[in-house]
C-alpha cells in the first residue's frame, strides 16, 4: 500500500509546510538521504504548543505534542521530495523534550512520534532514535523533532 494511501485510510493529513523562522531551510538532500531541521508542535489553528513537559504538560499531551511536530517534519519532507512515497526508510530521530529537571519520560513523550511514523510507514518507519531534555527549546515549545530520511 502506497504511504498515499495509508495516509488516507488513517484519516491523516498532512498540513501545509510551513517557511523557516530564521537563516535555515527545513530540509537539505544530499544523495540519498533527506536531512530535516527541528520541527515543532503546531496545532491545527497555526498556534505552536508550549509549554514544559513536568510542570505545564504530562506525558499524554507531550506524546500528543510529539505526534503533531513529526506531522510537521512529514510536511517539509513532502515539499522537499514531492510524494512520501518515496520514502524508503526512516533512518533517526532526534526529540528534545522541553521538561523540568526532574522529568525522565522523555521517551514516552518522543514515542507519539516513533508510533505515529511506524502506523503510516510500517517497518519502513522503524528509526534509530535519540529522545533528550532540554532545560528550554525555542518559544517555549513543548517539543522539537529532527530526522534523517533515506529516500529512493
């Protein structure tokens, strides 16, 4: 089944990319990898989700969060390369949980990501993956996503 149409059958879809905030581009290809910038947490309204994982956000919303900004990242990665379709494996994951000192379910929170990326992708979209914290991400942001794709 094409990511086309699994996306479909999800009730997925993919939001409209969005213009880097700085001095960057959201997505660079070199061969035939597919580098993507950190993404955020948009609603579907425009407005990011803020907020620290431990003191303002649980782990559920964080996961929520996370699902969101991979969205996000699948939206550059479309503009960049023209149909997910193309996607032959999703190599790593870099999430950065914007939490307190002592939060450490950091990768319950980045798995809203992983999850979301095996249900469209199948064994395609298992990943090596890195899930952090971070005394603080950008605007607050709840959550910030890097990743590498590989692509035919």
């Amino acid at each position: 089944m094409s990511v086309t149409a699994r996306l479909r059958e999800l009730g997925i879809s993919i939001p409209p990319s969005r213009s880097p905030m700085a001095n960057y581009v959201p997505a660079v290809t070199t061969g035939n990898l597919v580098f993507l910038s950190g993404h955020g947490p948009y609603r579907p309204d425009g407005s990011l989700i803020t907020g620290k994982l431990g003191r303002d956000l649980g782990v559920e919303e964080g996961y929520a969060a996370a699902r969101d900004t991979i969205l996000a990242c699948l939206s550059s990665l479309q503009a960049e390369i023209g149909s997910l379709d193309r996607v032959r494996r999703v190599v790593k994951l870099l999430g950065m949980v914007n939490c307190t000192e002592d939060f450490a379910q950091h990768p319950q929170v980045i798995n809203g990501a992983s999850d979301l990326l095996v249900e469209i992708f199948g064994e395609t979209g298992r990943h090596a993956r890195s899930a952090v914290g971070m005394q603080m991400l950008p605007m607050n942001i709840a959550v910030e996503i890097e990743m590498i794709v590989e692509i035919d």
